[in-house]
C-alpha cells in the first residue's frame, strides 16, 4: 500500500510540474554583454575603446532583463565588456548557468568576435542565441549569413517584449520585431509598434555593481537613467532614432522618472551621481519643469546630484530651475564651429551663435559644461575642422570630447557615404584601428581620412594642453574625489595618446 501511494504521489508531482511549465513557461536566459579586448564600450553612440577610457552602463539591457525577471524567468547577467574578461572566463561563467537562451548585443566593430563567441558557447550548452542592437537591426541578412548554425534570432530594434515573447516560448511566427531562421529561409516578421516607456520596470540594477562604470566626468560611482526613448530630431548620423527608438520622443511622467532616482539611491546608497543619459531629455522644456519640480518636491537635490544631455537650442530660461533642482554638468551637442556644418548633418535651425550664447548662459549659472564636437561633415575641409577647434576653445567649457563623424550601417549618412564612394571600410573588421580605436572611415576628395584623425588629436591637445585650461581644471579640484576624477583623466588622455604611438609603429 505504501509503494502505491509513493507512486501516486510521484505521478501527481509530475504532473503537477508539468501543469506549472505549461501554464507558467520557466526560461533560463543568460544576457551577456561580450568583451572585445580591454576597454572597448559596447553601448555607447561610437562602439570602440572610448578616448576617455570611460565605459557606460548597459541600461537598455538591463531594462529588458528586469522584464524577464518581472515574467518568472530565471535570468543571468554576464558584464564581460565593462569587467574586461577574457572570452575564456566568459564561456566558463555562461557554461555554469547553462542557459537554454543566450542574448548578445553585437556592434558592427565587433560582429565577427560576437560570433565566435557565441559559436563557442552553443557548443558547450547547445542553447539558443538571439542578437540584439543597432548592427543586428539595420543587417539582419548579413548578420544571419555569417552567423549560420549559430543565431537563431534577430531582435530588431525595440527589443523588449521581443525577447519576453521569445522567452516564453511564442511560436516565432508570431513575434512581432522577430527575424529568424525558418528553415532554409530568413524570415523576417512585421516591426514591432513603439512601446509605452511608462510601462517598462527600472533596470536590473542589482546584477551589476557601479563600481565597475568609472568615468572621469562624473561623480563616482554613478548611474544612468532614460527619461524617454526615442528623439524629435533627425541627424543623419545617429543610430538609435533610426535603427531602434524612432523620431518620436517618448517621455516617461516625471514622477516615473523621480521615482526611479530614489529607487536607485535606496539600492546602492553609495552612488553619488545620476546621469539622464536619454540624447534629448532637454527636448521638451515642460518634461524639463515638471521632473526639476517634482526632484525639489521630494528633497533629492539635496541628496544627489544630476548631469543630463542637451542641445544647444535647450531653452535658456530653464537652466535655471535645472541649477536649482540638482543638475550639475551638461553634456552638450555643440558639434560644430560653422553652421554649415550643422545643415550638413541635419542637426536642425541651430548655429553657432546659439551655441555661444548657451555655453555663456550655463557657465554664468555655474554648470559644469562638457562639449562633444564632431569632425568629418559631408563639405568638411581643413580650415572648417579649424574653426570647430578655435571656436571650442573660445567659449567657456570644462571638459570636450572629439570625435568623427561616424557613419553606422542603416544610418542616412552610411548609404549616402557609400553611394559616393567615400566610405573606406570594406568589412565590419576595418571599423576600428588595431587598439580598438574610433577610426574615421569617411574619406573625402578634399580631406582624407587620415587628415580628419589628426585634426581629432589636434583639437584635442590644442584645447587641453593650454595654460589656461589646465590651470581652470586644477582649481576646480574640491574634494579627494574631484582629485582623483582629475587624476583618472589625465591617465586616460597620456593613454590615448600613448595607443596612438603604438599603432603608428
């Protein structure tokens, strides 16, 4: 009798369990952000060995990850980029966890490496893999064609529900946002509608540690945070609005994105930073208001600061409430120093007195102001990548980045470079130097690539190595933090220019 009822209760736990798989479908999903040699920045705008030696939270992962937690899934999150693992510590740590789904953000520099990775993984676990981002979305074929037998799935663009759909085990062919391999043939199913961002949870930030994110322009540690996806403009070179977030600004309420900063603080009280890291938070003067408002309503400036993007066309008249509400440093769009410059690249009616007039306003309220300038403009010439320098060593700035104009596959400036001839790389490998660099691939009758490259370093040292600059940024040192912030800055530019010697021999 008692084999009997140990039987019946085995069969009932069995069955048991099976009703709980089916009604409630249990994935093991590893998302690994893959190295690709020491330093290189998968998630930022310029996929290379960033010249500030900074890397950036992969919070658009993480968002997605926190969905499939939210779903039941059993989800593993391996930062092997930021973390600078060797691919042999990467297979080992995804080998463990035995993934039955494996989810890779690939980059163009990085594609062939992404794929071997991956190759040697489903090897060892025999699971899926789903490739997501900007280089998936805009060559889904390619991707598929050098991947074969190894990517099952392209996730394009907002990939979000993408991957929860796939998670819990839809039939492919119902997946909206979904190309995959049916067969013999690529299928490639309908886009998937833009989602509502108020809808999606705060990120995962529990599987990674801030520490690992250092940046010498911010507070440390720190963290980043969306407002929104999505942007009101159309720059020719930008992937996200045109490969993943489309032209329209989705703002979340400002209570959504206030409540996200406490939740932040609350999970690692030890960050002393917030970095609004979506491209146009400034877009909407009354977004603006509303999040500086509701920051003040609950007292979070006095406790952290905060550091947003902005355009040089971002109302004046809010810089001030901004100031009040805890902003500390502007990351700024100036691009260029001619305003032919910014119509070569539809940046929109901005120009160059604008700029000057916001770097004036926001140095008079006591912003600290990091420009990001840009060379390499379809009409560039020597003497206009001239002026962008001279003109950003003429206002007040503290900090600049300079980088060239990028031209990434899908975007409206790749296929007109292609069509005229001037895009130099022939293969996803030639997208960056052998350091992992930026390299500019846009090579024009009237300036050559190599000259663009030499102009960035110009500018750079031109703009860093004045007197005057260096001794603005000594006395802005306030704190052992600020020291050492300071200090982590200067080793990244001598590094820089350290991997520039290297490679020239």
């Amino acid at each position: 009798m008692k084999r009997i009822i140990n039987r019946i209760e085995s069969n009932f736990n069995l069955l048991f369990q099976v009703i709980c798989d089916t009604l409630f479908f249990i994935m093991k999903v590893c998302i690994l952000n893959p190295s690709f040699g020491d330093d290189f920045v998968r998630v930022a705008r310029w996929a290379a060995k960033s010249r500030g030696r900074v890397q950036r939270h992969p919070e658009y992962l993480l968002t997605a990850a926190q969905i499939l937690i939210d779903a039941g899934h059993d989800v593993s999150f391996v930062e092997a980029a930021a973390r600078n693992f060797t691919p042999e510590e990467s297979y080992k740590i995804v080998t463990e966890f035995n993934p039955e789904l494996l989810v890779i953000h690939a980059t163009t520099p990085s594609i062939y490496n992404d794929i071997d990775q991956v190759r040697e993984i489903k090897k060892r676990t025999g699971c899926k893999v789903a490739f997501v981002g900007q280089h998936v979305s805009a060559e889904p074929d390619n991707t598929l064609e050098i991947g074969k037998d190894v990517v099952d799935y392209i996730l394009r663009s907002e990939f979000d529900y993408t991957l929860r759909d796939i998670s819990a085990g839809t039939n492919p062919k119902d997946i909206l946002g979904l190309t995959w391999q049916d067969g013999q043939n690529v299928t490639h199913n309908p886009n998937r509608p833009a989602l509502d961002v108020n809808e999606l949870p705060f990120p995962a930030w529990q599987l990674i540690k801030p520490e690992w994110y250092p940046d010498a322009g911010k507070e440390f540690p720190f963290l980043t945070l969306m407002t929104g996806r999505g942007c009101n403009q159309a720059c020719t070179f930008c992937r996200d609005p045109q490969l993943m977030y489309g032209y329209r600004l989705r703002s979340r309420t400002a209570e959504k994105v206030v409540d996200e900063m406490e939740y932040d603080l609350k999970l690692y009280p030890q960050i002393r930073e917030i970095m609004f890291e979506t491209d146009t938070f400034a877009a909407n003067k009354q977004h603006v208001e509303d999040v500086c408002h509701e920051i003040i309503k609950r007292g979070l400036h006095k406790k952290i600061c905060w550091s947003c993007n902005t355009r040089i066309d971002t109302p004046l008249e809010v810089l001030p409430l901004m100031k009040r509400a805890g902003c500390r440093m502007l990351m700024t769009g100036f691009e260029f120093g001619y305003d032919d410059g910014f119509y070569a690249v539809r940046k929109g009616p901005v120009n160059v007195e604008m700029a000057r007039n916001f770097a004036k306003r926001a140095c008079e309220l006591g912003f600290i102001v990091h420009g990001c300038f840009m060379i390499g403009a379809p009409g560039e010439t020597r003497d206009t990548a001239q002026q962008t320098i001279d003109f950003a060593k003429s206002i007040p700035m503290d900090t600049v980045q300079i980088t060239g104009v990028a031209a990434y596959p899908g975007t409206t400036i790749y296929k007109w470079a292609k069509s005229h001839g001037y895009l130099l790389a022939s293969d996803w490998r030639e997208w960056l130097t052998a350091e992992k660099e930026q390299k500019t691939l846009l090579n024009y009758p009237q300036l050559s690539n190599k000259e663009i490259d030499e102009l960035i370093d110009k500018g750079l040292k031109e703009f860093y190595l004045r007197p005057k600059q260096m001794f603005k940024m000594f006395i802005s040192i306030r704190s052992f933090g600020d020291l050492l912030r300071k200090f982590y800055g200067l080793k990244a530019f001598v590094n820089y220019f350290a991997s520039k010697v290297r490679g020239s021999k």
